[in-house]
C-alpha cells in the first residue's frame, strides 16, 4: 500500500 507517496500527488491533483 502506498498511500504515501501518492498522498503528495493527490494533494497536488485534488482541486482545491
């Protein structure tokens, strides 16, 4: 599970 590291791209990703 790496939830992690795809944590700092969801961030960036997610629509703020």
């Amino acid at each position: 599970m790496a939830s992690k590291k795809w944590r700092s791209i969801d961030l960036l990703q997610m629509p703020g």
